[in-house]
C-alpha cells in the first residue's frame, strides 16, 4: 500500500509527503528538481522521524516511471508534478502543455499498464477564469485564460476521458485556491527561484529585507478597500485535504472534483496588515496599475469537500502568516543556503549523496 508523490520535493507536495507520513501511509516520491531542492525531502524525514524512496526523475521519462512502478507495489497516485507560473507558461506555451499535460498521460499510461487507478490530482481554481458569483461553487462555468490555466482544464478533461473509458479509474480533481504558510517547524517552505510572484512569498522576502517594497497590483477594483481579494489556505490544511482525497478515491470510484480554499476573502492590503503583525515588521508597499490577467475577487465555495470529505480548513490568516514568517527568517535563501554545504559534501564524500543510476538519482542516503 504505497502512495507514489510525483512533485513531492516542491511547496505543496513535501507538506503533503509530511502528512501523509502522519497518517501512515508508506510513499514513494519522483521529481526532477526543476522548480525544487532535494534537502526539502530531507528535511521531511527529519520532520516525521520516517523513510521513503526518493527518485529524480522526469514524468517524461516514460521508462524511469515504469520502474517505478515495478520496484514498488504502488496503490494510489498524488500528482503534483507540474510548472506553474502563469507569465512563463504565456511565453514558453509548448514548454507547460509538454511538461504538464503530455507529462500526466505518460503517468497515466504507466498507471494503466500496471493497473493502478487510483489518483489525487493538483487543479487550480484558476480554472474558473473570472467568475461570474463568488463564493464559487464546483459546478461553475470552466474559463481558463492561459496556458498554465489552459493546462489543468486539458488534464481535467483527459481524466474525465479516462473514467468514462474505464470506471474502476478513482479520481479526485483538488482545485487549490491560494496556498500559503509553511509547516511549522520553519523546516519546510515555499522556496521560490528568484523574484516571487506570488503575494506571500513578496511580502515575506520584503520582511526579511531582500526586497525593497511589495508593489501592490491595483487599488480601483470594487472591494472593500479597492485591492484584489484571494482566499489564501494553509499548506497544511491543504496537505491535509489530500489525505482526505486520497481516501476518498479509494473508497469510492468516479470522478471527483472539490475546491480546497476556506470561502474566505482577504484583500492585498489586509494580507500587508497580518503579516506585519505575524513578524513585526513594517511592509512599505507602493500602488500600481492592476496586473494583466488579474482577477478582482477569488473566494471557494467548500461546502462540497465538507459533505463528502469531512475537510474544511482550520487554521486563520495570522496562524499561516506566523508559519510563512518563521520558514523566511529562519531560511531567507530558502533551500539553496544549504548549497555550500552541499558542496563541501560533495567533496569530502561524493558517493554518499547521489547514487546514480542511469538517468535516475537515488536520494536514500
Ligand atoms: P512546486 O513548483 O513547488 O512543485 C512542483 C514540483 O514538481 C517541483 O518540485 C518540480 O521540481 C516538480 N516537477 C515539475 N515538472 C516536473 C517533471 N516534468 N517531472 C518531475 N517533476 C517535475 O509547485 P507547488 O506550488 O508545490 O504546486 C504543486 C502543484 O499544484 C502544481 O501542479 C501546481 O500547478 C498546482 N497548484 C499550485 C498552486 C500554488 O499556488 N502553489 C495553486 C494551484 C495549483
Ligand atoms: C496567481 C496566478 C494563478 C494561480 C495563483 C496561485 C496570475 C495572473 N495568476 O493568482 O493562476 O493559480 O497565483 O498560484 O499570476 N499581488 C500584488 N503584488 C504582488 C503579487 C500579487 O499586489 O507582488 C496581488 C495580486 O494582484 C492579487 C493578489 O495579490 O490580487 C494575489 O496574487 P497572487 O499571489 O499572484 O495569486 P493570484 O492572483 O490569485
């Protein structure tokens, strides 16, 4: 009974290793380091005192997944594996339909030729596009308006496709709000390359003095204080609901699709204000245009995830500052301050690091 993790060394993947060890699953994880740093999977052994099989591997790599899949008796699938930042997937649109959408019908033709079905899936609530109510219900009209966007729709069709092919497929479609927060050991975070994005990961790395001042995207949208509203779920809670999910799609097979979120609103400014209370420090931020594509409110109906999974997210704004804000100041390099480290390491003892094999790294040390 074994869960493979692809993407599990990433933000929300290594969170969800963590509880899914928690709760006593035994798993497997493959990445290929593109958007991470192996010492996160470290440091989620050290967090859950347990052990589990590492691969560096790509789910393009058709033949490394399939032997995975004979060294290990895997039962269920969570797949994470993914590139996700909307500006790059509108330059580099072949680079994200390739790695993202041909990527999980690889996974997928592996999984059927060994006869698993059963998978937890990464979506996005940026399947909605804009939407036309809030808080947004599961069944609402589909508009992506990119080409990461456009990807998680594609995946969510093909696995629609698939289950209508072949019912004993078990699926569950997670479309993720906003996640934020770290696991609170400040071990494990979100550990952006370069300028973030994100708001959280700007205003933290502005906190901990590597960026000047947070740009506020807009302030005429009709909110309460004109800046954009988003639902921002811990990364915990989030972990948390795909142990639910996971159960779910082996109890009962179909397609399911639920909105991970609180149903909860904040605005940009509103964020400034908690996590300047979480650290202690004064964010400047200064006002500019709206940025291109943005949306002015975003906020999950969950009432579906409760029902039929008994999830709802449980920890506040101040709780998933305070986490964001020990994971920065204690790692404001994130992973790769321990590349030095590493180095020297490497030097002193290379073959305890990596054991290569063939195109696959093993990360058991
Ligand atoms: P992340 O970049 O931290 O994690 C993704 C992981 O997948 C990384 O470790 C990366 O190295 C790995 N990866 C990418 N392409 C791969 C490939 N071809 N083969 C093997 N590994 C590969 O991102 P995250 O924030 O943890 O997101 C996880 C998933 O959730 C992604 O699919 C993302 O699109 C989705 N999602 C994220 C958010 C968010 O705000 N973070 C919101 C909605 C959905
Ligand atoms: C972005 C992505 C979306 C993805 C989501 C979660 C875009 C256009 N959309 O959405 O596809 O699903 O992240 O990964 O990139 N903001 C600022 N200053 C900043 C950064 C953000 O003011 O430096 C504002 C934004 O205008 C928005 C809010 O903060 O109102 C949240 O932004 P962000 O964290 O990027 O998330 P989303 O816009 O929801």
């Amino acid at each position: 009974m074994t869960v493979l993790v692809t993407g599990g060394a990433g933000y929300i993947g290594s969170h969800t290793c963590v509880e899914l060890l928690n709760a006593g699953h035994d798993i497997v994880v493959i990445d290929n380091f593109s958007n991470s740093h192996p010492e996160a999977l470290k440091r989620v052994k050290e967090i859950t005192g347990k052990t589990f099989h590492t691969y560096s591997i790509d789910i393009l790599d058709e033949d490394g997944l399939a032997r995975i899949f004979t060294e290990h008796e895997i039962t269920a699938v969570i797949h994470f594996a993914g590139l996700k930042a909307v500006g790059e997937s509108v330059s580099e649109p072949l680079w994200y339909y390739s790695n993202n959408v041909i990527g999980t019908i690889l996974l997928c033709e592996v999984m059927k030729r060994n006869g698993v079905k059963n998978l937890v899936f990464s979506s996005s609530a940026t399947v909605y596009g804009e939407p036309d109510t809030v808080p947004i219900p599961e069944n609402s009209l589909l508009k992506t308006t990119n080409p990461y966007g456009r990807t998680k729709y594609m995946i969510e069709e093909i696995l629609r496709d698939i289950h209508f092919a072949d019912p004993e497929w078990s699926i569950a479609l997670l479309r993720y709000f906003n996640p934020i927060g770290a696991h609170e050991s400040g071990k494990i975070g979100e550990a952006p390359q370069g300028t973030p994005n994100n708001l959280l990961p700007y205003i933290s790395q502005v906190a901990v003095g590597k960026l000047g001042e947070l740009k506020v995207y807009g302030d005429d949208y009709q909110t309460h204080d004109g800046t954009g509203v988003r639902d921002y779920i811990h990364v915990i809670d989030l972990s948390l609901g795909h142990v639910k999910a996971l159960e779910k799609v082996k109890s009962s097979k179909g397609v399911h699709t639920y909105n991970l979120g609180t149903g909860r609103g904040y605005s940009v400014l509103e964020m400034v204000k908690a996590f300047e209370k979480a650290s202690g420090r004064e964010i400047s931020y200064t006002i500019l245009g709206r940025r291109p594509g943005d949306i002015p409110v975003c906020f999950a109906d969950t009432s579906k995830a409760f029902e039929e999974l008994g999830w709802r997210a449980e920890r506040e704004i101040n709780k998933m500052c305070e986490d964001t804000w020990r994971w920065q100041r204690r790692n404001p390099e994130g992973y790769t301050s321990i590349e030095t480290e590493k180095q020297t390491s490497l030097e002193k003892e290379p073959t305890k690091f990596f054991v290569t094999h063939k195109q696959e790294k093993v990360l058991n040390e």
